[in-house]
C-alpha cells in the first residue's frame, strides 16, 4: 500500500535553467511536506542525475539552451533503467500544439507557468502515486512469478523423485543394488554434454535415461533372476520389455516421459541395423537411444548380476570399442570414452576399431 510517507519521501528532480523557477517550484512542494527535492538549470546535469539521485518524478522546464526539455526527454528514456519514470513538462508556452508535442515525446503530463501551488501539488501528488501504484504491482507480480516458479519446481521435483523410486523399484528385480538405472542416467547426461548437447537436452537425458528398461515390470522374476544362459524362448520374453515400456510411457504431455518413450523404444538399436525392435540403422536411431545403448551396455559389464560376474573397467572398455561402428555409433563411443578417462583421470591406450 502506498502511504503518505512514501509519497512524501519520493526523489523529485527539477530541471529550468532560470534559477527563479527552480527555487520557486521547491519552495511549492516542500510547503506540501516533500523532503528529497534536488534542481539543476543544465539538462546534461540532469543527466548525470538519474543513476546517483534515482528521482521518482522529474520535472522539466520545455524551453532552455543547448538541450529543450523535450530532447531532456529523449535521452531520460533512453535509459533503459528509467524507462517508467513519470516526468512532468513545464513551460510558459500554452498552446495545445506544444501540449500535444510534450506528450508525444512521452512526458506524463503538461503544467503551464505561472505555476499555481495547489495545481502543482496534485499534479506531482498523482503522478507520484501513479508511480509507486505501478513499482507496488510490478513487486507483487514479480513475487506471484517467483511463488510460481517455486511451485513448479516442487512439483516437478516431486514428480522426478516419485519415477525414479518407480526406477529403484523396476531395477532391483535384476539388480541387486538397484542403481544401474541411475548410473545409466548419470554416464548418459555426461556423454550428451560431450556431444555438445544443449543444457536443457542434457537435463532432460538425465532423468529420462534412468526408464530405459521399465518394461521390465513386465518380465517374470524367474526369467530376470536367472543364473544360467536363457533359451530362445527366454531371450524373446526379455526383448518384450522394450514394447512394454512404451506402452507404459507413451502418450504423455510431458517432455521427460516422451523422451523416456523414445530411449525405451531404441536402445537396444544397433548401429548396423541388427538390433531391436525395428532393426533401425545408424542415424536412424535417435540420438539419445545411440547414447543410452553404449552407457547401459557398459554399466551391465561392470556390474555384477545373477548371472555374470562383473567385468574388469579394462574388459568393458574393451568390448564397447570393439562394436564401435557396428552396434554403437562411433562418435558416441569416442565420447564415452571421454568421460571415462576424467573419470578416471588417465589416458586410456585401447584403439577404436
């Protein structure tokens, strides 16, 4: 709410090259009980003014040497950070024409001399609640958009940790420790940073990647928990995953989970087209299923599960390198393996093949 001790305290600048005038017009306003009152008689001071001063109204005289009020004007709402500030003509000029000329050079009002005192007090009484009415409704704006914000982020941050306990849940039927799906997400957001992704992408790859296998939900613990090597039978229920976690992801408003749907559908995808389940080929496959298929591959070699014993960082490495070109896609790989040796701050000696 805008009080009288607000109005009262407001910076007025005053601009007339008469000195007179100046003295005049202070003595008017600060009868009324206005405190901060500073006057020049050159524009350019002026000028210099609004950065240390910051008035919240300034009245100008239209007629003066070197720089008119009007061309005062121009150059106050040049200023980017003075744009909105109310600035009051003054001049002995009457006519209509050059009442008409102040406002269309953007002043918010016109007074013409002789001033009277009680004119002049309510014309810089509206103009001042005009501008503190409108700083009151910008701030509260800026709060609603802030609480807004504050909200969404909640929510999405809700709805991030309600998928992934959904993630942890999936996982642990074939992964003990239940973490594969993170690690997944976590070595593909860092790939896509490598391939130059946009940050909003590689955000979006971080949390979406961790769905890649939530068909599974589908799949008989028997068949997931296995110890042994599984039958044609067996292999051709594992690959349903794929078709199940579409189907579980699919027709979503939201970008994470449509995003979710394209790494589930394409990351058993091979670079030479003999993946599944639409034998894509190369570019094909979207990126990010290009992405999740090498970070997924390489974190099952290093994890131990019902049945295989984790491989060597050395032997995983290995192995993706060699399918560089036939199951992965060959820039892919080269940034993973990137991320590799900061990770684990060496270089590796393995060539691409």
């Amino acid at each position: 709410m805008v009080t009288n001790e607000t109005l009262l305290n407001a910076n007025i600048l005053i601009v007339d090259d008469e000195p007179v005038m100046t003295l005049l017009l202070t003595r008017i306003l600060q009868k009324a009980g206005y405190q901060n009152i500073t006057s020049v008689n050159h524009p350019k001071e002026a000028l210099g003014l609004l950065e240390t001063f910051q008035p919240d109204l300034l009245c100008t005289d239209k007629q003066m040497p070197s720089m008119t009020g009007l061309q005062l004007i121009e150059e106050v709402r040049k200023t980017h950070s003075v744009q909105d500030l109310p600035i009051i003509m003054l001049t002995a000029d009457s006519h209509e024409e050059s009442e008409g000329e102040a406002l269309h050079k953007d002043a918010n009002d016109f007074i013409s001399k002789p001033y009277k005192g009680t004119q002049i007090q309510a014309r810089v009484r509206n103009a001042l609640l005009n501008r503190f009415l409108a700083l009151e409704l910008h701030h509260a704006n800026e709060l609603l958009e802030e609480k807004v914000r504050e909200r969404t982020k909640a929510l999405e941050n809700a709805y991030i940790e309600t998928l992934e306990r959904l993630v942890i849940a999936t996982e642990q039927r074939d992964d003990v420790t239940g973490k594969h799906a993170n690690r997944v997400g976590k070595l593909s957001a860092r790939i896509a940073e490598k391939l130059g992704l946009a940050k909003s992408e590689i955000t979006l790859i971080r949390h979406a990647a961790p769905l890649h296998d939530i068909g599974k939900v589908s799949i008989d613990n028997s068949i997931l928990r296995k110890p042994g090597k599984l039958t044609d039978e067996e292999y051709n229920s594992i690959k349903t995953h794929v078709e199940a976690g579409v189907k579980i992801l699919t027709k979503s408003n939201n970008k994470l989970l449509q995003l979710a749907e394209v790494i589930a559908l394409t990351h058993h995808e091979r670079w030479d087209g003999s993946g599944y389940p639409k034998g894509l080929k190369g570019d094909e496959i979207p990126l990010v299923g290009q992405i999740v298929a090498v970070a997924d591959v390489f974190d099952v070699l290093m994890s131990e599960r019902p049945y295989k014993k984790a491989w060597s960082l050395e032997a995983a490495i290995e192995e993706i390198t060699k399918h560089s070109g036939r199951w992965y896609s060959p820039r892919v790989v080269e940034a993973f393996l990137q991320v590799i040796e900061e990770q684990h701050k060496r270089p590796l000696t393995l060539t691409m093949s």
